[in-house]
C-alpha cells in the first residue's frame, strides 16, 4: 500500500513500541514519496516544456529557416496536440489502463524531445514539437488521476497536489530562466535535450514504483464523442493560436472558429445520447465541477497572458536583458513555491472552494496593481505585483483541482483529471492568442499593455465572484 496508518487498537502493538493517538494523520511511505516524486517529476517536466523554448525561439529560427510564422508554429504545434487530446486519453486510462498509458506518454515525449534536439530542418523540428504536444495529453491526466487514486481524499491528498501545484507553477517560471542560460551557453538545442533527459529519468524509475490502476467495469469507448470533443477542441486551438499572429480576419481563422464551436455544441448532444459518454453531462452539472473548471481557466489563461505582456513590457518598453528578465520571474517562481507549501493549510482551514474564490479576487486586485507601471520604472512594482499574484494563483490552482476532484468516485477520476488538466492545457493556450491582440493593436505597445493588465484585472475579479456564488450552494 502506498499509504501508512496508525496502528489501531486491534493492532498487534510491541509494549515498547510508541503508540499513536487514534487521531493521528497518515503519513506517506517510502513508495508513497516515490510515487509522489515520479508524477510531480512528469507534470514539471511538462510545464517546463511550455517555456523554456521562448528564449530560444530567435536562435532557433536563424539556425533551421524558420520564418516568424513558423516561430509561432513551434509553439502552436505544442499546444495544438496537448489541448485537444486530453479528453480522450483521460478517459481510455480509465478503461486500459492508467500507467500502461502514463508509461506510454512519457515514451512518446522522450522520444519526441530527441526528434526536435537532433531536427535537421523545420518540418523535422514541428514534427518533433508536435509529438511532444501527443505525449503530454497523455502524461498530464494520467499523471493526475494516479496521484488522485493513490493518495485519498483528506490531508494525504490535499498535501499531494499542493506539491504537484507548486512544480507545475515552478516548471513555468524554471523554463524561462533555463532556457536563456541553455541557449547562451549551449545553444537552443539543449533545451529540448534537457527534456528528453528527463523523460528518461522518469522512464527508469515509473515501471518500479507505479502500479496499475483502471476501472473495474470497461464499457465502451464513446468513438463519436472522442471525434467531437478532439475535434472541437483542435479547431478551436487553432483559430485562436492563428488569430494571434493574423488577426481574426482570416477565412481559415473565422472557418476552424465556427468548425470548433459547431463540433463542440455536437459533443453536447452526443453525450447526452450514449451509453457510455465520454463526458458525464451530470458530472458537469455539478457545482463543484463547473465553477471549479471556470476557475482553473480564468487563473491559468490570465495568468499566463500577463507573465506574456510582462515579458515584452520589460524588455521592449524598460530595455531589461533577458538575463534580468529572468531575475523578475524567479522571485516570482520562488515566491510560487512559499505559496505552494502554505496553501494546503489553508485549504484545511477554509475549505476549497472558499480558498479558490479568494485566490482568484486576489490576483485580479494584484494584477490590478500593474496599472501603475510607468515607461521609465517599474521593474519593482512589476516583481512585486507579478509574485503576489502568482502566489494567489498558485492557490487557486490546488484549490481548483481538490475542489473538481472530491467526491468523485475512483472509477470517474480520469474523467474528472482529465477536465481538471484540459481546463489546464486550454487555458494556458488561450489566454494569450485572446488578449495578445490588445497588446498589438494599440498606438504603442505600453499602451497596449496597460489595456490587458485592465480586462485580465476585471475578468478574475468578475470570475472571482462568479466561483464564490455559484459555489457556495455547490
């Protein structure tokens, strides 16, 4: 068993031994504590992918030919594949088998990762990235629905994905400072070769440690909500990616936008027809999964577009180095990790969903703060703004995923990962091709800045208050 308990009074006990009292927490095993290690080893590893590579994206084009276009390309390859199969792989590590499929993933990134280290060309390259983007849908809900099986709900729980919480957000802000000392010192093909070493570590110690996990009944797969759902989310992804390089004009942005929509109003209606839907339309009925999912996307896609417009408001409007840069966002990262250590207690304290409301009014009133940046300073304001924020949004994302999770039964929690992590793999998608737009089409780019620190500001204090009501009869 993963987990050690007290031993009980029916417990043969040594007269000299210690005993515990009965109200004694749980606490983690050895092989709990690698298990523990491999999952948040995967999901860091993942979200370091989603950053070390932007540094290195204007070396990277010089190298292989890589127009601007296909610059956007490098990561919208990524993101494409990430975001739309999560759904679906989710739901067939339910059926099949959830480490069979983890171990499955973490070899199709490795071996992904090596594709674009070694890539001779373009093609090669988005191809390599492309892959990456496959087998990340694939470790990311199985990842997470192996950690929510293994560690029950309660503190055990809480403190696993606290853990896990603090490395996705570390991962992030770890990539952007790696990336540009990688691409300095050995150029920007050792940040795809840092990935697939660590893939590799991972690999060796997974098939040691894991074990299986399914559910126990394996009714049939839902084909034409799969289809749909994929589809859907394909289509959408890649409107909205192309829109923040050309605009909205386009015809192949306004067609794949309406093909999303359409597919997606589809799935609705599919699952509400099968048998065996892919998606539990009751399931997202429920108040704890709908507005704990709104939650983790308003956090996540705000988040991410403000570390975005940041980046470029330090560098092109203060003339920061990259390096210096980097400096901003590692007290950011390290103030991340402070949060993750304390946000479970809390959580213990106030609850989930409470933890999740506050968070969110919290980074929008922190992000807020940015308003008062300036053309000539605000390197402070920006570090202190941006870290307390993060700090808030390293809360919300614990207290979304305990609030979408608990009270799932263990047979439904692929399903509900796989929500929790597509809410995740969307949000850090999207928020950056909707609100990018406003930071390109203003007089400058200061200006341009300032319009989306305001709406991200409104939209999570608006989210914040939506979550707190609909929560609070959940």
């Amino acid at each position: 068993m993963a987990i050690e308990t007290p031993p009980t009074s029916a417990s043969p006990v040594s007269p000299s031994a210690p005993t515990l009292p009965a109200s004694a927490p749980p606490r983690l095993s050895g092989r709990a504590r690698l298990v523990l290690f491999v999952l948040c080893a995967a999901q860091f590893m993942v979200a370091l992918d989603f950053s070390v590579l932007n540094v290195a994206l204007p070396v990277l084009g010089r190298d292989l030919g890589l127009s601007t276009t296909g610059l956007q390309w490098a990561i919208t390859a990524f993101a494409l594949p990430s975001g739309g199969f999560l759904l679906l792989f989710g739901r067939i590590a339910d059926l099949y088998g959830r480490r069979r499929l983890f171990l499955t993933g973490l070899t199709v990134f490795g071996a992904s990762s090596l594709l674009a280290t070694l890539a001779w060309d373009p093609a090669s390259f988005l191809a390599g990235r492309a892959l990456q983007g496959l087998g990340a849908a694939v470790i990311v809900p199985t990842g997470m629905s192996l950690l929510t099986t293994t560690f029950p709900e309660g503190p055990l729980r809480d403190r696993a994905l606290g853990i896990s919480g603090t490395l996705l957000s570390l991962g992030f802000t770890v990539g952007m400072v790696a990336g540009g000392v990688l691409t300095d010192t050995l150029g920007w093909r050792s940040t795809m070769g840092l990935l697939a070493l660590a893939s590799l570590v991972v690999l060796a110690v997974a098939p040691k440690v894991l074990e299986e996990s399914r559910t126990k009944d394996r009714p049939r797969l839902d084909v034409p909500g799969a289809v749909s759902v994929t589809g859907g989310l394909l289509a959408l992804i890649y409107a909205l990616s192309t829109a923040a390089e050309r605009g909205f004009g386009g015809a192949d942005v306004l067609v794949t936008l309406v093909l999303g929509i359409v597919l997606l109003a589809a799935f609705v209606v599919v699952e509400s027809r099968s048998a065996a839907p892919l998606v539990s339309l009751p399931m997202l009925r429920r108040r704890t999964v709908a507005f704990g999912n709104l939650g983790g996307l308003m956090t996540f896609s705000m988040m991410s577009t403000v570390v975005f417009v940041l980046t470029l408001y330090l560098q092109e409007v203060l003339d920061l180095s990259p390096f210096a840069t980097g400096l901003v966002f590692g007290v950011q990262g390290g103030l991340s990790v402070v949060a993750g250590m304390y946000a479970p207690k809390v959580i213990g304290r106030i609850g989930a969903r409470r933890t999740l409301a506050l968070s969110l009014l919290g980074q929008g009133l922190f992000i807020g703060a940015l308003l008062g940046l300036g053309t000539e300073s605000g390197v402070w304001l920006a570090t202190a703004a941006v870290s307390l924020a993060s700090m808030c949004h390293l809360g919300a994302i614990i207290a979304y995923g305990l609030t979408v999770t608990s009270g799932i039964p263990n047979e439904q929690q692929g399903l509900a990962t796989g929500l929790v992590t597509t809410t995740q793999q969307v949000g850090l998608t999207v928020g950056i091709p909707l609100l990018g737009v406003l930071a390109t089409t203003q007089d400058s780019l200061f200006d341009g800045v300032r319009t989306v620190v305001a709406v991200t500001a409104a939209i999570l204090l608006a989210a914040g208050a939506a979550v707190a009501t609909g929560l609070r009869r959940g």
